[in-house]
C-alpha cells in the first residue's frame, strides 16, 4: 500500500510510502489519503512520508494523464477537502523534500516539524502551472507579500531552517531519528491533555468567520464555562491543586 495508516491511542499515524518515486502522489494515492483522514477518529493525527522523503507532489506522468473536467471533482481537491476537514490535531513529520502539494499541503497542518535536510518548495509558475490548495491566499498572510511573491513566481527551494524563521515550520531536527523522537514527544504531551480542551481549541484557531475580538472573546468564553464543568478537567485542576 502506497498509503498506510496506524492508530495508537489517541493518535492516528498516515505515512505516504512509495520511496522509489519519493513518494511523488497518484491519483490513486489522494484517493487514499482522503480516504485516511475522513477515518480518523483520533485527536491527533501524524502525517509522513518514508524513506527519506516528504512527497515529491505530483507524479508528473499520472499528472499528464489528468483528463478535462471539473476542477472540484479531481481525486487531489478530495484530498484537500478531507484534510481541511479533519477535526484532529494534525502534525508534518517532514524529512526531505516537500515539493508541490507537499509544501502547499503544510500550510493547513497545525504543527511541523522538520529535518535539517528538508525543504518546500513551490515550483507551479516554473512548471507553467499557478499555486493550489489555497496557497496564494495563505501563503501571504504568513509570511508577507513579497516573500509570498518570490516564492510562488521563482518557486526555488526554501530549506527547512529558513522555513522555520518564516514560522512555517515548528522547529527543525538534525536528523530522521531526532525528528522520530521529537514529534513522538510532542505527541505523547498532546495526547495526555484533555481531548475536548484539545480540539475545541483547535476549531477555534481554525475559526474562519470574520468575527471581532469581543465576539471571539464570547466563543471562547463560551467553551471556557462548559470545560470547567469536563470532568478531565476538574480531575486535572484538583490534581494541580494538590500539587500545590
């Protein structure tokens, strides 16, 4: 299987295996991913590529073969959707290149981390093709316009420890095996916290709507009441009570 998936506990692992195309995606491929991600039922969710490589993006020869139709309908736009979907936490373990939808597709994970020999790259224009999954509107939002600009129109690659400084990646590794162990870490931590603390704060860092300061204030405080009443939450705060 070129798309594998793995659940302990609280964490579902989605790795993109096919090394010997450095893990370039089929249509095939988004197939199963999105089929991935529409069954996860964890809160968190890590998402890899193996041997070395993040994904290559599009296996230009399947690419080529794409055949006229409605954008919407494309087996990669199923993808997007589901990822953009996911209601778990999810986290890049990225070593190697993350090139096409592989550094587009970071822009809508939650945390990334990434080896020192890792990088993005967006090569659309170069390619005679424009940005996708939504990264000409993200992209200048985090990292400014006239970064955004030379790195859609030149689409040269960005290494991760530049990545990092533009606050697009987390924190990044010195090898495959620090990676391993750090995102493990980050992981274990996030799944011994309260699950409904964990994901309602992530909705509401992925609240879209154009509210104000003061109608986010009354959302938050809204899930604030109701968590002080979560029984995993009064067990935690009487357990930092007794600490005292």
């Amino acid at each position: 299987m070129s798309i594998e998936t793995t659940v302990d506990g609280q964490v579902t692992t989605i790795t993109i295996n096919r090394p010997e195309k450095r893990n370039a995606l089929t249509k095939a491929m988004y197939v199963a991913l999105a089929d991935a991600f529409d069954a996860v039922r964890t809160p968190i969710a890590v998402l890899s590529g193996a041997s070395g490589a993040f994904t290559a993006g599009n296996d230009l020869g399947d690419f080529l073969a794409h055949e006229a139709g409605d954008s919407a309908k494309t087996p990669a736009r199923v993808f997007q959707e589901a990822l953009l979907a996911t209601q778990a936490v999810v986290v890049a373990s990225v070593d190697g290149p993350a090139v096409g939808i592989g550094a587009t597709l970071l822009l809508h994970c939650d945390l990334v981390y990434a080896t020192e020999r890792s990088y993005l790259q967006f090569p659309f224009v170069p390619l005679g093709l424009v940005p996708e999954f939504g990264s000409s509107y993200a992209l200048p939002r985090r990292v400014g316009p006239q970064r955004a600009t030379e790195l859609l129109l030149f689409g040269e690659r960005l290494p991760a420890v530049e990545a990092a400084q533009l606050g697009l990646v987390n924190e990044v590794l010195p090898d495959e095996t620090a990676l391993g162990k750090r995102v493990s870490e980050r992981v274990a931590t996030l799944a011994e916290r309260s699950v409904r603390a964990v994901t309602t704060t992530r909705a509401l860092l992925h609240d879209r709507t154009d509210e104000s300061v003061e109608e986010r204030m009354d959302s938050e405080s809204k899930h604030f009441a109701e968590l002080l009443h979560d029984p995993v939450t009064v067990a935690t705060l009487r357990a930092k009570l007794d600490r005292r």
